[in-house]
C-alpha cells in the first residue's frame, strides 16, 4: 500500500512540474507522463541519430529519463550554480545556432532545446550528490585519475598541412614527392629529439625555415578522447606514443610530430577536467537507477 501511495505522490509531483512548462502548447502523453510535444520531438530527433529505422523506443526512453531526473533533482533539493545554468544556456545556444532551421520545421522551439541541457546539468548535479568526495557513494579518486588517464593525453606537437591552395583558391593535395621530403624531415626531427635535442630547440629551428606550418606549440596542450578538434584517430595516434617520447604520424590530411608529456605533470590539466571525469564515470554508475527512476513513473 505504501508503495502504492509513493507512486502516486510521484505522479502528481511530475504532473505539478510539468503543467507550468507544457502551459498551453501541444502535448504528448507518454505512459502516466505529459509533456510538450516539442521535448519529445527534440528526443526523438536525437533518437533518430542512433536508430533511424525505429527511434520511438529510445525517444520514449529519454523522454521518460528525463522527466524523472527533474523529478529526482526537486526531490533532493538541489541546485545549480550560475555556471552551471549558463553552461545549460551556452549548450542550447550553440545546438541552436547549428540547427535552428531543422528544430523550427519539426516543432522544437530554442526553449525546448534550453530545458533539454538544463535537465543534463541536473542530472550532473544528481551524480555529483552521490559520487563525488562528500557524496552518498564517492567514486575512489583513484578511479577518477585512472578515467583521466585513459581519456586524455598531454603533448607537445608541430603540425602541418599535406594540401596547399591552387590558383582558384581551392585545397589541393600535396604531390607525393613533397609529402615524403616532409615526412623525412619530420622524421629527421623526431631523430633529433629522440637524441637528446629539446623540443623547442627542433621547434626553433623548424620556424626559422619560414615553413608555412598549420599549427605548432612549444606548450604542452591536453586533448581528449571525445574531442574534434584534430581528424579522428589523433588522440589514438598520441596514446600510442610513451609518455617522455616523441612520434611521428598522420591523420586526415595532417601529419603530427609529437612528444608526449604526462599528463598529470601540470597538476591544472586533472584539476580542470576532473568535474567532466567524475560525471562521465557517474553516468556509467548510474545507468541502472535511471531506468528504475523513468519505470517509475511510467
């Protein structure tokens, strides 16, 4: 009977959270749930991404989630930060600069896709309640540090371009005869580093040649596994090389000199990244109580 009664007390606390939002616009009903067609329009065309022969069973399935993370975030009593709110409003501005047209044409408004990120930062909020240090179940930091290990890589690195400009302005590729002479001298210096000669010595003189590189740093950058800023396999690429070691690859139409620094040589890489850590690991630890919460109120 008791149990009974909670269910129901959910229900009517979902049903009270929801009407301010829903308000008058266009509704979905989804099992004991209501909620604006637009939300789950937006879920549905997330769900279209990773089915598109059948995404109404994982569109229902993060509808649901996500009623019961606000749900679970009122319940605790939680709140966000500014930051955290404008990490929210940063996310659903920079979804909506991209894709305002195909939100618009299928009914999802830019509030839509606002409540959408703020439901993510509460359910960040919920991990950091239960999984960080003063939490209910902290994650060993050890476990935390080993995540960091594994999912980003410190490195130092000289990168050039394997394409130039035509006379119309168009990227070409480089002829296979200038891509070996720079991949020899990019072997050269990989030779020379491995010898004893510092980066920035090999970095030095690389820039005295006035050779139009496409990036080159002398200091020790952080990229991680989930990152797009370089062509997919770079962050693979970097892993492969030993920490303190430098290599020489290609990805794209780039190739790479890169000396390997550890990563927790400069202590503010881990300290910066370790909120994004602990999430990540949290949201694996809780994939199963998501779906008891959203079976719930289902």
């Amino acid at each position: 009977m008791k149990k009974t009664v909670s269910v129901l007390l959910v229900i009517l606390i979902i049903s009270g959270l929801l009407s301010s939002c829903v308000g008058r616009e266009e509704t979905v009903q989804i099992g004991s749930v209501t909620v604006g067609k637009g939300i789950y329009e937006y879920f549905l065309s997330e769900a279209e991404k990773t089915n598109p022969d059948s995404p109404e069973k994982d569109a229902e399935k993060m509808t649901l989630r996500y009623v019961a993370v606000n749900t679970q975030f009122e319940g605790l009593g939680l709140e966000l930060n500014a930051a955290q709110k404008g990490e929210a409003s940063k996310t659903a501005n920079s979804y909506w600069h991209l894709f305002s047209d195909y939100y618009t044409e299928r009914g999802i408004s830019k509030n839509d896709v606002y409540f959408a990120a703020l439901s993510d930062e509460y359910l960040k909020a919920i991990i950091r309640s239960i999984y960080d240090t003063d939490g209910t179940n902290p994650i060993p930091e050890k476990a935390i540090k080993d995540y960091f290990s594994e999912n980003y890589v410190a490195y130092k690195a000289i990168i050039e371009l394997l394409q130039t400009t035509d006379e119309n302005g168009n990227s070409i590729d480089l002829s296979d005869e200038k891509i070996n002479s720079v991949t020899k001298q990019f072997n050269q210096m990989k030779k020379s580093i491995d010898g004893g000669t510092s980066f920035e010595k090999v970095n030095a003189a690389y820039q005295a040649k006035g050779l139009e590189n496409e990036a080159d740093s002398e200091q020790v950058m952080l990229l991680s596994a989930s990152s797009k800023a370089f062509p997919t396999g770079t962050f693979e690429e970097i892993m492969k090389i030993k920490r303190k070691e430098s290599g020489v690859f290609t990805a794209g139409k780039y190739i790479f000199l890169v000396e390997r620094i550890g990563e927790f040589d400069d202590k503010s890489f881990y300290e910066q990244n370790r909120d994004d850590c602990l999430v990540a690991l949290g949201r694996q630890a809780l994939e199963e109580t998501l779906d008891s919460w959203a079976q719930a109120i289902r």
